[in-house]
C-alpha cells in the first residue's frame, strides 16, 4: 500500500524516530511503513492518521 508517510514527517520537521516515539512502534517499522514492505495493522493507521490530524485515507492510498 503506498503511503504519504514520508511527506507528512518531512513537513514537521521529523526523524523516523520521533515518528515512531509518537506512535508507539519502532523506527525500523515507520521505514518498513514508508518503503510499503509494512502495511499498518488498522488501529495503528488509525493513530496515525490522528497525528496527522487527516483522514486514513489521506494517509494511505490504493496501489
């Protein structure tokens, strides 16, 4: 699943790891997620997208 991951941290300003501190994983999983060898479980997507203040779908797009 493609995602807009990558952007929406590099409009904040945030590391891999800050990402990952704010939602609760590993940095390893948020590049798994942003390179797309990682689809997020739905609560995870969900978190997510909250951060980000947007839609799941605004996060995460069909191939």
């Amino acid at each position: 699943m493609k995602n807009r991951l990558k952007v929406l941290r590099a409009e904040r300003d945030w590391s891999q790891a800050d990402l990952a501190e704010r939602i609760g994983v590993s940095r390893q999983s948020v590049n798994a997620i942003e390179t797309g060898k990682y689809d997020p479980s739905l609560p995870l997507a969900f978190r997510i997208a909250d951060l980000f203040g947007l839609r799941i779908e605004d996060v995460f797009l069909r191939d």
